[in-house]
C-alpha cells in the first residue's frame, strides 16, 4: 500500500532527465493501479465540484475518481467518454494547472488532485482491457462535412455519432489527427499507442475519415452542401500558417517555422535514421519563442543533437508554456535566453544561418495582454552562435476555406466569425471552432468548441 499524504501529488514516474534527452520515448510514464487509487483516495468528491467548471469538455471529474478509487476503470472510462473523445490526448497535454487542478478545493490548502494524470491512467488502462465506445443504432438520417481532424473536429465528429447522425471528417493530410500527429511530439503525446487508437475509438462511434482531401481545392463547402447532400458543416481546421518576425535575415537556410520543423519530426518521423523525410541536424539551435511550441521545438532538436537556446523577450514569469514543461526542458538541458529579442540573423558567405543578433529587454508597463511590455535596453545588442533557427511565434488559419466559401466572413486577423456558443457562423449551416476561429490555442479548448458547435448543429437540424 502506498502512504498517502492527503496535502501532496502522488509523484508520477518520469524517464530520468539525461535518458530521456537522447530518445523520443515518452517523458511522463504515468500512474499505475496502486499509485492511481491511492492519487483519487486524495479527491473529497465535493458537492459542488468547481473542477468540473474549470473543463472546457464539463467531465464529470469526481464521479469518475470515485470510480478509479473503487478499481473500476470500466464505470470511470464511461464517465469520462460521456463528456470526452480524446481522454489519453487531454491526460498528457491539457494545461490541467490552469483549469480542473487550478479550480480544486485540495490546492487551497495543499496540491490539487492529479485530475490529468488519473485521466490518462483510465484512458489508458480502458485501452489495455479492449474498451470501446459503441455507435449508436438510432439514426437521425442527416449528413454532417467536418472539416479537419484535429481535436475540434475529431470531438465534433463524435458527439454528433453519438447522437445519431453519419458524420464524415475530411483531412487535408495523409494522416488524421491534426495537431495531434503533426505538431505535438512523440515524447510528449505516443502517435501508434495513443493518438492512433484515440482516433480508432471516434471511427467506432460510426464516424467515416477521408484524408487527402483539401477543402478549398479538392472540392468546397458549398460543393459539400449543395452537391453532396451534407445537412451541415463544421469547421475545425485549425490555425497552421506560421508567423515570423520580419527581421533581416529571415530568409537564411537554416531559418525554419516551429510548424514545418516539427511536422517533419512528428509526421514524417523525420526524427528516425530510416526516414524519407529529411531534417536539419543541427549543431547549435536558437528557438524563438516561450509557449509550448517553443518548448516542443527545443526539445526536440535537443534529441536531434543539437546545444539549444530558447530566446523570449520576457521574462520566466511571463512564459506562456505549461510550468511541467519548461521544468522538463530545463532538466533536459536547454538554456533560457529571457529578457532577450532577436533583431537579426547573421548569415555566412553560401547564406546559411551563423547566428543571431539579439538585444536585451526590460520589463515595462502591462500591454493589452495584462502582460508587462518589453522595451529595449539601448547598447544591449549581442550575438549568439548557431547554425539554426526555428520560429515559434505563433500561428493563424490559412484562408482557403473561408475565400471559397460563399458568406463566411472572417474578422482582421483572419479567423472564421463564429458564435462561442454554439458555433455558428455567418453562412447558414456552417459552423466552426477550434483554432480556426480563435488563433492558435490549446487542444482542450479546440475540443470544448467541438462540443459547442455539435450541440449547435443538432438544436439547428432538429428546427
């Protein structure tokens, strides 16, 4: 038996630092049985659950602790796939911190209940024992077009299953997925062990995927709805065209968006000495950027061999990435350049990178971000030595969709107008969420709007 100290975490086992720098296997390894039922004993199953208001997807968390304390993964697993599609996905990368755990009674007095942690371990061990949701036999004899299997659409997709209409995803990419396969990596979220089988268990629901298919090209939402009979279309292509700086420089070889290089290493497995797919190894790497992307791109080109350097512009504090993983960088080695901004890439004689020129900051008044804004500390300028750099700054939709769609407006930034509620958008019959709508975000977001616009679709084909 283990000792539970009911103020503290069961610690989670982790692939030792220097070990797991040198491999893509996967960091976290999880709780088991023992550590799982001793990690819920801690939960209080308060009346009025404040966790539950802290996830976008509202999984009834204690009723499926209550479960994992009392051995019963089946009953827990079938809690969670009530509100959830993707439970292994969201117990390894939801910023749990900030949501379910930053709203537990526990963290008040002590540490909040591992509620992403026991997710994964029933997601997980449902998987072991062959648990599979079951479609559902009643039909509704209406077609719903999701555009996009990333997790908007992969949790759209299957809450309409689920409530009996033929759904079909259409994905641009060889693979479904999303964001799942090609941008977050294998260390992180396992692609055969768990995004694969999470996807298996939406196709099991009765929901058909169709990839190679680019919307926009290879046919268009009014096509879908005028020629091929779908009743309604949800858009969740997420947000995959890259930002840059715009400094001198940018164009260098050796100059690369955190989305290409990590859809090289993540997709094409770029990453293995047997790939098709090329990859730059890289001696010495400047990543620049301080969300999660930055930290998934430094981390990976560490195991591809190379010195890294993160390079943000504020400070620790201010870091947008989950603390769990700046912490594992850290550990793994990767330096932190805060309070620093790039102002040029330094090229050598045949235009390949050589380094960047960088220029210290300070902290100064909050900008609309509610964030202190980093001014420019004149004389400051210095360099640092490397021969790659990766561009982690963001992303936006890229505007195929919506400049083919008749009706579909979209706002400055490019993003497709929809309501939050329910995902409904300017052109009759078409909904969107995700990063589509918002800009680039976190997947337990992109799944709450998946959930939204399905409620959205089903109240609008029932009128």
């Amino acid at each position: 038996m283990i000792e539970v100290d009911v103020l503290k975490k069961v610690p989670v086992r982790e692939q030792d630092p220097k070990e797991r720098a040198t491999n893509f296997k996967e960091v976290c390894l999880g709780y088991n049985k023992e550590e799982a039922m001793a990690e819920a004993s801690r939960c209080i199953n308060c009346k009025n659950a404040q966790c539950i208001t802290g996830c976008p997807v509202s999984i009834n968390i204690p009723a499926f602790i209550e479960q994992v304390k009392n051995d019963n993964v089946e009953a827990a697993a079938e809690i969670i796939g009530q509100a959830s599609a993707l439970p292994a996905v969201c117990g390894r990368v939801c910023p749990q911190e900030s949501q379910c755990e930053g709203k537990c009674i526990r963290g008040i007095k002590g540490e909040p209940i591992s509620i992403g942690k026991l997710e994964r371990y029933v997601a997980d061990t449902a998987r072991e024992m062959g648990i599979k949701p079951k479609a559902n036999p009643d039909k509704k004899g209406k077609k719903v077009a999701i555009i996009g299997s990333g997790p908007a659409g992969l949790t759209c997709a299957g809450d309409l299953a689920r409530l009996g209409y033929d759904v079909k995803i259409f994905e641009a990419l060889h693979e479904a997925g999303g964001v799942l396969v090609y941008g977050i990596p294998e260390f992180r979220l396992p692609k055969e062990d768990v995004v694969k089988k999470e996807i298996e268990n939406v196709k099991a629901l009765g929901v058909e995927i169709e990839t190679n298919v680019v919307i926009g090209k290879s046919t268009t939402v009014d096509e879908l709805m005028e020629s091929e009979g779908f009743d309604a279309v949800f858009i969740g292509s997420g947000a995959g065209l890259p930002k840059f700086m715009r400094i001198p420089g940018e164009q260098a070889l050796g100059v690369f968006s955190a989305n290409e290089y990590l859809t090289r290493s993540n997709l094409m497995k770029a990453f293995k000495e047997d790939s098709s797919t090329p990859i730059m190894r890289a001696k010495k790497v400047c990543v620049v950027g301080g969300g999660n992307v930055a930290m998934d791109a430094a981390r990976t080109a560490l195991r591809l061999g190379a010195d890294v350097h993160i390079v943000y512009r504020r400070s620790e504090e201010e870091l947008p990435a989950r603390v769990e993983e700046v912490h594992h960088a850290k550990e793994e080695g990767v330096i932190f350049d805060l309070l620093c901004n790039p102002v040029e890439i330094l090229e050598d004689e045949k235009g390949w990178v050589r380094g960047m020129r960088c220029i210290r900051m300070e902290l100064g008044e909050p900008d609309e971000s509610g964030r202190r804004r980093p001014v420019e500390v004149p004389g400051s300028e210095f360099e640092i030595e490397a021969d790659a750099v990766i561009m982690s700054l963001g992303t936006s939709p890229n505007p195929l969709i919506s400049s083919t769609t008749e009706g579909l407006d979209v706002n400055k930034w490019g993003c497709i107008v929809a309501k939050e509620e329910d995902g409904s958008t300017t052109k009759k019959g078409v909904f969107a969420g995700g990063d589509a709508v918002t800009g680039a975000a976190t997947v337990i977001l992109a799944m709450g709007a998946g959930k939204a616009a399905a409620k959205g679709i089903d109240e609008f084909l029932s009128k």
